[in-house]
C-alpha cells in the first residue's frame, strides 16, 4: 500500500500534503533557529525514523542502551508513550522494562516537563536515549540517529496524508547518523540516496532474525525453537507499523496462516479480535504475535480460553555493517 489512505482518496489528500509540508518547513525553520529548545542537562541519543510505522527502532534502542551499559553507563529511555491510555504503561515501555532490567523508562508526551520531574525526583540516569525522538525537536539532543527501512524506499514516498513520510525527505540533512534496517547486505543503490541528502553514507547496516519462540498458554510460558512452526497453520494478530517483515519470516519458515487480523499501530485489542481469536484457535496450531502485542493481549485475554498457544518470536537484532562506527558515535556523545 503507497498511502495510508484509500487511493480514490489521492484527489484529497495531495493537497492536504502539501499544506503540511509547508506548515513542518516552517516548524522546522522555527525549531533550527534553536527556538523553543530546551536542553536536558544531560546527554540525550535521539533515535527515530522519517516514516510513519515501524522501523526497528527497538531493538536499536534495546541494543544501544546494553552498549553504554557496556562501558559503565546507567542510560534512562525517554518516550511519549503514544497510543496508550495509561502511558506509563504503554506496549513499548513494558517492553523495555521487561528485557532490560533495572531501566528507567520516562513516559509523557511532554518530555522535556517529564525528564525535569524524572531529575528533580532523584533519577540516577546519566543519559537519556529518547525512542521516537526525531520530530520531537523541544528537547536538545548531542546526536540524532535516523532508522530506514530498506524495504520501505522513503525515496519513493511523499509526506502525509498522500504518503507515509512523517514529514520532507529533506528532513534527514539534520541527523548525525542513518542506521539501514532489514537489510541483509550493503546495497550501493540504497547508500547513495542517502548520500545524496545527507552528504555521508549510513554509519550502519542492520537485519533481524528471529532466535526462537516463546510460547503461552494456561499452564504457563515454554520455548521451542523457529522450526516448531514449519508446517503448522496460525493464526496472526499484529498491530505494529508495518507487519511485511514478520509475514515473510512465517512464510520462509513454511508456516500456513489461515488468518490474518489487522491492526493499526499500537492498537489496543477489540472485543471483537478476542472474539475471532477465540473462535480460530480451536482451528489452528497457534496465535502468532509480536511482544508489543502480547504486552497489551495479556492483560485482556484469558488463556484458558483459547484452545492454543499464544507464540511471540524472540527478535534480535544484527549489524551486516557499522557496529563499532555507530558504537563510537555513542561513545563520543559521553565524552
């Protein structure tokens, strides 16, 4: 899909993206001209993406924070929490808390009001690493990382509504760093449209893999390895940015999807999902979903009524390229 909106749309939402390109020109003129900038007082790594959608931007975040932690540092993760009714709470906050222990997560949609109230409370972070930090441009930040989807060409994008772009391709000349994600090789082709706008190439080349499932049911969590899944039907539930990435996985694996629910970003279950949830799991092997999504489908969905396992991969992140340039990028920000 080239635009998030319908295409017999494309009459309406052309214009409408171009009125927001110029209204984010003008924001963005406001915001370098340091307006309105307030700095954290501590070194801030701003990670984020010009798309709408997931990137990968967590497990860089993920694998960014066991780097510093690595050499001694004790970073916080700042994030707005988006989507979220208790955003304290939120998929992606959990997430992290859950994987790396011991973090302090700082969640509000204001971050420079909540990283004040986080310092002023006897936080113990000596740097902040904001999730989705991008566009959010009141908070200084000493580096701004941007995460590109390889299989999603920005390049060939136009801005909201009429396209996914957050806002002008142009808007990369800003970041300090482009990490490439799902890409299981440098591509010449891919670099030198960055090249182009940013002047350098990408300090990193990245993929995921899968390391195994982790699988759920009423008598509790149990692990198998990927090839558990090769020729059983599932049925998938996820409500991440863009799901392409695991649909393919599942596919290479052999697996058969007899359903496929659709979700937006972040969203949270419907009755009627845990309904039709309910329903294929006496027809299928499995319920596959991304941790975001267990996250929210724990809280909602009694296990003992489902007639299968609820199955969450275990994603890890892999650097083709760039590990230790990107690694000394970090490490000069806390010099």
């Amino acid at each position: 899909m080239n635009t998030p909106m319908p295409t017999w749309l494309q009459f309406f939402t052309t214009p409408v993206s171009w009125l927001y390109t110029k209204i984010i020109r003008i924001r963005n003129r406001h915001y370098d001209k340091g307006k309105n900038v307030h700095s954290a007082g501590l070194p801030v790594i701003a990670v984020g993406n010009v798309t709408v959608g997931g990137t990968g931007k967590t497990p860089l975040v993920t694998w960014i924070v066991r780097k510093l932690r690595s050499h001694g540092y004790n970073p916080a993760i700042v994030m707005r929490g988006y989507a979220a009714v208790d955003p304290e709470n939120a998929d992606e906050a959990v997430e992290y808390r859950e994987k790396l222990k011991d973090i302090d997560v700082i969640v509000g949609s204001n971050r420079v009001e909540t990283i004040q109230k986080y310092i002023e409370g006897g936080g113990t972070a000596d740097c902040l690493i904001m999730d989705d930090g991008f566009q959010h441009r009141r908070l200084a930040r000493d580096v701004d990382i941007v995460v590109m989807d390889y299989l999603r060409d920005p390049f060939s994008q136009r801005v909201l509504p009429a396209g996914w772009l957050r806002e002008p391709i142009e808007g990369l000349q800003r970041c300090d760093a482009v990490v490439v994600s799902h890409a299981n090789c440098v591509v010449e082709e891919f670099a030198e449209k960055i090249r182009n706008v940013t002047g350098e190439n990408p300090v990193a080349w990245t993929s995921h893999h899968w390391s195994g499932l982790e699988l759920f049911d009423a008598e509790g969590k149990s692990e198998r390895p990927l090839d558990w899944l090769t020729g059983r039907s599932v049925a998938v539930r996820l409500g991440i940015g863009y799901p392409g990435p695991v649909i393919e996985a599942l596919v290479r694996l052999g697996t058969k999807i007899s359903l496929q629910l659709h979700a937006g970003d972040h969203q949270p279950f419907t009755n009627d999902e845990i309904t039709q949830l309910k329903k294929a799991s006496a027809e299928v092997d499995g319920i596959v979903m991304t941790f975001k999504d267990w996250v929210k489908a724990r809280d909602v969905i009694d296990l003992s009524t489902l007639q299968c396992p609820i199955i969450v991969p275990a994603l890890e992140l892999d650097f083709v390229q760039g590990a230790d340039e990107l690694e000394a990028k970090l490490l000069a920000v806390m010099k």
